[in-house]
C-alpha cells in the first residue's frame, strides 16, 4: 500500500476541517462563521505549502484575519441607509466581499466642476455617521469620481477634494477621520456614457465604503 507524506496528510486533514466548519456554521452568528470558515481556508492554504504543522497553524491564522464580515450591526446599517436614501437615487448595497457600499451621484452629491456638497446629502450623510462609535472594527473608504469634461489636471484633483469634503463632513459628526480613507479616480472610472448629460451626471458621483472586520483582527 502506497503512503501518504505528511504533505498530503495536511492537506487532507485540511478540507475535512473546512467541511465540519461548513456543516457545523448553521448556528452560528456572522462574525463567527466568517471567522471560523477564514480560519479552515486559511488552513487549507498552510497545507498546501507546508508539509508541517507549523505551517498549517500559520495559514489558520492567516485565514482567520483575513476578510470582512457581515455581522448584524452591518445588517441593521444598510437597513438604515436603505430608509434614509428611499426617492434620492443612492445605491445601497451589499458587495461580494460584505462591504456596504453607497453610490452617492451628483443629482444630489456635487454640481458640474465643484467639490460642496449639496444640502440633500447631508441627511444621508448624518445618517451614516450615527452609529459608527458602537462599531469600533469598521473602516471606511470614500472614492470621488467625474465624468470626461475637462482635463486630467482638473478631473484628478477635483475627484480627491470631493471624497475629501465627505470625509471632513463625517469627521464633524463625530467619526473618527483616522478610519476614514480618501481616493480620487478622476474620471477612468464611468459607470455611464460620458456623452450624454444624464450619463454625465451619473458619473460625478462619490462612493462610500463601510466594511467591518472580525474583533481578532485588532
């Protein structure tokens, strides 16, 4: 009978560990499940390079690190931004990595060539800043984006200082701007035709980012 090298051990002890974790999540809350398939991944993955117990441990940990979760706090956000945006034209949604994601366009966000924000985001914008304090692990990207009008010497910049006027607005309700992140893609991101006035307006627009990672991380 042929054997098997402690490589191939590994990795097989590995997928049965990830299948009692897939069976055993039913009763389990986000934060756990998410935690504890990250961590047999993780594990599988130590496997797969390593032929020692060390290296196995190390891709546990790796795997349980890893990753956002989507815990009930998260739930009960995106329920919030939901309500708060009904009629205004943001996207709320859940990504395929569990972020919440808002896409905020210029209808109400900013005007053609300018970085104030409007006075009909600013009750969106109150909304997503309450409750922040109570979840701690979360942190929070805002991307700016124009549409093809201008140069890149004004797209650029003026992507920046929108996600910039979001964040010092945030920051004035009390989030904490250490967990905020700013970026500016200018206008090589549309997600709309350029050549028509209402694919224009669809591309000046800021997203927001809220994602939340397992207690473990920090």
């Amino acid at each position: 009978m042929k054997t098997i090298n402690t490589k191939t051990r590994a990795f097989i002890l590995s997928v049965g560990a990830v299948a009692v974790l897939a069976s055993g999540c039913a009763n389990m809350s986000d934060a756990q499940r998410s935690s504890a398939i990250g961590a047999g991944v993780g594990a599988l993955a130590g496997a797969a390079i390593g032929d020692n117990r060390q290296s196995t441990a190390i891709g546990a940990g790796v795997g349980a690190l890893g990753g956002y979760i989507w815990s009930t706090q998260m739930a009960k956000k995106k329920a919030d931004m939901e309500r708060a945006t009904v009629g205004t034209g943001v996207d709320v949604m859940q990504t395929s990595d569990n972020q919440l994601k808002l896409n905020i366009p210029s209808d109400i966000s900013f005007d053609v060539n300018r970085f104030d924000i409007k006075p009909n985001m600013r009750p969106i914008l109150d909304q997503f800043a309450q409750g922040l304090g109570n979840q701690p692990n979360t942190e929070i990207r805002i991307i700016g984006h124009t549409d093809s009008t201008g140069s890149d010497g004004i797209n650029n910049p003026l992507s920046v200082n929108r996600a910039a006027s979001a964040r010092d607005y945030l920051v004035a309700r009390g989030v904490d701007g250490r967990r905020i992140q700013i970026d500016g893609r200018g206008s090589y991101e549309p997600i709309a035709d350029n050549n028509s006035e209402r694919g224009r307006a669809q591309n000046r627009r800021i997203e927001i980012y809220l994602a939340e990672r397992s207690a473990s991380r920090y």
